[in-house]
C-alpha cells in the first residue's frame, strides 16, 4: 500500500508539473503572437499612406492574431486532453494490478485453508486408526471417511489444474453424446455420499437423459455448484441437485437454501478469484476458481446458465443445453 501510495504521489508531483510548464509556454506563445502581430502593425501604420488600405491591413493582421491564438489554444487543448487521458489509463492500468495482487493474496490465502482441511482431517482418521483398537465397522467408516477426504482434495487440486489450462487456452473440448443421467448420478454418487445419506442433498434425475457434452469437465459443474451450495448453506442443508428436459432441451438445476447472492454480485461471480467480502474475515471459505471455471465450461458447451434467487432463501443456478 506504502509502494502504491508513493507511486501516486510522484505521478501526482510529474502530472502537476507538466501541466505548468504547459500552461506557462502556452502564455508565453500567446503573449509572443500578440507583441509579433503589434509590430507588424506598426510598421503598416509606418509604411502604408493610404487609409483603407492600412484599416484593411490591420483588420487582416488583427483577423490573423486571433486565428493564431485560437490555434495555440485549441492544441494546447487537444495535448490536455491527451494528457489527462494517459494519466487516467495509467491509474487505471495501476488500478488493475492493485485488483489482481489483492486477488492473488486472497486465492493463497483461501487454497491454504482448503488444503489443509482435507489433509487434517485425512491425516486424524488415520492416526486413529493407528492408535486405536477398533472395531471393524469403526474402521471401515473411518476409511471411508478418508477416501471422502481424499476425493475432494483431489477434486481440488484438479480445479486448480484445470483452471491453469483453460486460462492458457491448452484444453481442448471435446464433445460427443453422453449420457448425462449416469454422469451426473456418478459423480455426485463418488464425491457427496455423505451428504446424499444425510438427506442434506438431494437428487432429482430423469433417466437416459442425452446430450453432446465433453465427458472430462462435466463432472467439475456438477462438483464446483454442490460445492457452492454447501459452503453458503446453514447447518441445516437443503439442496437438490434436477436434470430434465424442457423444451426438449436437457436442463440442469442446482438449488440450496443457503444466503442467496446479492444483486450485485450475480453480476461479478463468474470472474475469476471473484468472492464477496474480505477473505481473512469470510467464514466460507473457497479459491474464487468454482463458478468461473463452471462459466467456462458451460459457454464451450453451446449452453447458457442463469442465477437465480430461491424462495424464500437461496440461490438456483439453471445451465440450460442448447444442443
């Protein structure tokens, strides 16, 4: 902020002084123009005898003074203008890499709480079952549980990854008529049986549902909107997970009950790093790469997604297939 701050003042203290040595000379041109003119008329009223022809001579020369002084101002005008819209594309230019270091920070920041918490968790049902002399019920589920663990951490890092490629345009979609019921069953199936059990999520898929979608992303829609549904969903999680066929088209449908989305924010929650609030202070934490990843794949799938507010609380995000 120091660095910033200090960077402003010296374009501040350079803008400043070019802007008076501009307007110094610009006077200083001015003021010449009138004392070269003001000779000039001297020496017509020196060396001109007749009247009308020095009256007219003088018109011209006055005719002629006030063109050049209008020319002086209006390019020392147009140079202003340039002027002021450098410094401006310059603070903007500042403004923006301000933006993406705080972005930055804020994506370190949250990928190391979303690191850990898998691991540490891995790492505990692990070291129970190590230590402790358990039954074999008891140790199935604590392998479960880290298998859970494991598969999101995985997920994880494979958004991460797969964010990296799209940005550097090194994917490569490649479409072909799956069938999205299964695709879909399967994957919440492998990465929230848990929350499946609870009866915290809920699935609502109609059967042999097909459509042309690239079989390796898919599944990271699926994954990246659940995973937004429970992070701004209370202890009391209700989510459903729709895919159907309107208009004969398939439509897929995510829905929760959690904080909803501000008006604001639906506009901006598809860029990149983009999350509300500070993320030192947020309690939900996640990388910012979800739904900007979701975006992405959804635009290269010849489809559309719309946010939505849930009634009476809550957020649906609808991606409806246009092929």
């Amino acid at each position: 902020m120091k660095a910033r701050s200090r960077s402003i003042l010296i374009l501040g203290i350079l803008f400043g002084y070019i802007l008076l040595q501009f307007l110094w000379w610009e006077v200083l041109l001015v003021k010449q123009t009138g004392q070269i003119i003001d000779l000039k008329q001297k020496i017509s009223e020196l060396s001109i005898t007749n009247e009308s022809t020095l009256i007219n001579e003088i018109a011209l020369l006055h005719k002629k003074k006030t063109m050049q002084v209008m020319m002086i101002v209006g390019e020392g005008t147009v140079f202003l203008l340039l002027l002021l819209f450098g410094i401006y594309k310059i603070k903007q230019s500042q403004d923006k890499e301000t933006a993406l270091n705080n972005q930055q920070k804020n994506f370190f920041l949250s990928i190391t709480h979303e690191l850990k918490t898998p691991i540490a968790a891995t790492k505990l049902q692990l070291q129970t079952l190590q230590k402790q002399k358990l039954s074999e019920q008891i140790q199935q589920e604590l392998i479960s549980n880290a298998l859970i663990e494991t598969e999101r951490l995985n997920a994880l890092i494979d958004n991460v990854l797969l964010a990296s490629r799209l940005d550097a345009g090194e994917f490569i979609f490649k479409l072909s008529q799956q069938n999205i019921s299964e695709l879909v069953l399967k994957t919440v199936n492998r990465y929230y049986k848990r929350e499946v059990n609870s009866g915290e999520l809920q699935i609502k898929v109609t059967n042999n549902i097909f459509g042309e979608i690239d079989e390796t992303t898919f599944p990271s829609i699926i994954t990246n909107l659940i995973d937004n549904a429970i992070k701004y969903s209370p202890d009391q999680k209700e989510i459903v997970i729709e895919l159907s066929i309107k208009n004969n088209k398939p439509i897929l449908i995510v829905r929760d009950a959690g904080c909803g989305i501000s008006a604001d924010d639906k506009e901006k929650i598809f860029a990149k790093f983009f999350r509300a609030g500070n993320e030192e202070t947020r309690g939900a934490k996640g990388t910012g790469l979800g739904l900007y990843i979701v975006n992405y794949i959804v635009n290269n799938h010849n489809a559309t997604i719309k946010v939505k507010d849930n009634q009476p609380k809550g957020s649906v995000f609808e991606i409806q297939f246009n092929a």
